[in-house]
C-alpha cells in the first residue's frame, strides 16, 4: 500500500492526499476522514503522516549526488542545504558514484531514515530505459522526489532545470553568424543535461543549413591536461576548429591550455566558451567566457518547491529555466 493505492481507494488525487498526509485546512473534513479511514484500515503510517497527526517530523532531506568533489555538485549541494537550514530542514547527503546498484542501495537507505523528501542532484540519475528509473518512482510513491537538472515524468516527482538546449543553440548560433564555422562540441558524460547541451548544438547547424562534421562532437571524461592532449592530438589528425563549446568549465580549461600551446590569440584566433560559470571561469587569463546555468536560483526554486509539496500545495511536474552568457575575454562580443 502507499500514495498512489490510497488516492485511488478514496477516489481523489495525490495532491489531496499529501495535503491530508501534511495537516492542510484546505480539505473537507468529510475528505479527510475517508482518507484518514483508509489509511487506518490498511495500517498505512508513512513518516510524512505524522505531520497530519501532530508528531514529530524528521524535518530532514536526503541528497543523492554522484560525486561532491564536482564543483557543479559541490555547489548544488552547498545552496540547497543552505536553502533548508533556513526552512528548518536538515540534510543527509550520500554520495553514489555512478553505478545503479549502489544509488538504490543509498535511495533505499534514505527512506529507512525516514526522510521527509529526496533530492537527487544533477541528470545523471535519469536513465534512459524506464525500467532502470524504477527505483526513483518506488521512492516517489513514499516521498517528495525533486530532480535537479534532470526531468522524470511521474506522479510526486518534480524537476527544476535549466535550458540547456536553448542557450548552447544561442551559443553556437551566435559564433556561427561570426562565421566560425569550425567549432568543436566537447562534452563530458551522455547524461540528461548532456545530451540537452548536444541537442542544442546540432539545432545551431540545422537552422543555419550548414553541414556539421560528426567529428566536431567529442564525449571525453578527461582531466585538464587530458583534454588538451586529446585536442592536440586531433589537431595534429587533421581536424581544423577555431572554437570550442564545453558542457563544463573543467574541460573549457583544457581547450586554453590546448591554445597557449599552439600559441594561438584568444580569442582572435581561438575561441572557448565554458559552462556552469565556475570559479575556475576567472581563474586563469584571459578569464574564461561560460554559460551561467543559474545554479544558485535552480536550488532555491527546487526548495521552495518542496516546502509548498511537503505543505500539501500544488507544484508543477516540470519546471526550466534560462540561462545566460557571460562574456569574458576568451570569446568575442556575444
């Protein structure tokens, strides 16, 4: 039994019985009875419903993140943590890696400790066979699941994302019109937000009807100095581009290490535009151009909307939103 059996047993949405779950005045006392019946007759007593009864509540969130040495993650983690504390919420944060064994062990482990919600950071737990994703919709028949920067389409879940696909077309399309026809897409992981970015990319080309190279899209998981010998190296195969797009400022790094050793002017000659406007954006000369996915404001989104689910309030399934550019001396003016 849980969310899902109960709402269809009363006949009302899961909307209605999360509010009864969390105490709202907003249902009718009739409503809430039945519910409350149903819930007794099938010894249904989730964590979240002693809020409805008056008890104590964990007031606790659970984070699952891949790997917090990331500096997209680390930050993610840093701004929805704070946003908690000052909603009352405390945090307990497991790291994943990448395999799915072990981010359901971790999933499974949170829900014992009754926590109040999920978060999962970043797209990387997004999966692209439905049933590899079923943990996460096991999970959301219990709790609150918010996807940061990823998106699931399923009842309890809720997402806030940025439009990867939207700005990195903007990018490209703008170094297009300049007529740097020869850029190089470098991205890290075929991840969700990943494959966002690409989808982008490859819109740029086709609204402008020019041909793109598949060499000109490169998935590498390198290191700084990795990545520069890997663009040297194609480089030295033959492959021609004056600029490059990254999913990361990481691998946006390794492409100006990459120009300062073919001794080309940045940004006159060579041209890299980051992403995620990291402080290693302006930590190297000339300072870094990035994308700026508004980490910061995506966090406090994500929370006050968990604070309106966990409160009985509507929230959308979905929610994207933009990013920008920020010029700096590695491109020309955007």
């Amino acid at each position: 039994m849980n969310i899902y059996d109960i709402s269809k047993k009363a006949g009302v949405s899961i909307a209605t019985v999360s509010r009864v779950m969390n105490g709202s005045a907003s249902v009718s006392e009739k409503t809430r009875q039945k519910i409350l019946d149903i819930m007794a007759e099938n010894d249904y007593t989730p964590n979240a419903f002693a809020r409805g009864l008056g008890l104590k509540t964990m007031k606790t969130i659970g984070f699952l993140c891949a790997d917090s040495s990331d500096q997209f993650f680390s930050r993610a983690v840093y701004y929805l943590e704070r946003a908690l504390r000052s909603n009352g919420y405390d945090a307990i944060l497991s790291c994943t890696g990448m395999e799915l064994d072990t981010r359901k062990k971790y999933l499974k482990m949170l829900l014992a400790k009754k926590v109040d919600a999920v978060i999962l950071v970043g797209s990387s737990f997004i999966e692209d066979n439905y049933e590899k994703n079923q943990y996460i919709f096991d999970a959301a028949a219990e709790v609150p699941v918010i996807i940061l920067n990823g998106y699931l389409d399923a009842p309890n879940v809720y997402c806030v994302l940025c439009d990867d696909t939207g700005i990195v077309q903007q990018a490209a399309t703008v170094f297009l019109e300049q007529g740097r026809k020869d850029i190089l897409f470098l991205y890290r992981s075929d991840s969700y937000s990943g494959k966002r970015k690409l989808a982008g990319f490859k819109k740029a080309y086709a609204r402008l009807g020019i041909s793109l190279d598949p060499r000109q899209i490169l998935l590498f998981n390198g290191s700084i100095s990795e990545v520069k010998q890997k663009l040297l190296e194609l480089s030295e195969n033959g492959l021609s581009f004056d600029t490059v797009i990254t999913s990361d400022d990481d691998l946006a790094i390794g492409a100006l290490k990459y120009a300062k050793e073919k001794k080309l002017a940045v940004p006159s000659e060579f041209s890299v535009l980051g992403y995620n406007n990291s402080q290693l954006s302006i930590c190297c000369e000339p300072e870094l151009s990035t994308i700026d996915n508004q980490l910061e404001f995506c966090c406090s989104h994500a929370v006050t909307a968990l604070m309106g689910v966990l409160d009985g309030k509507d929230a959308p399934g979905k929610t994207v939103l933009s990013a920008r550019i920020i010029q700096r001396g590695t491109t020309e003016v955007f």
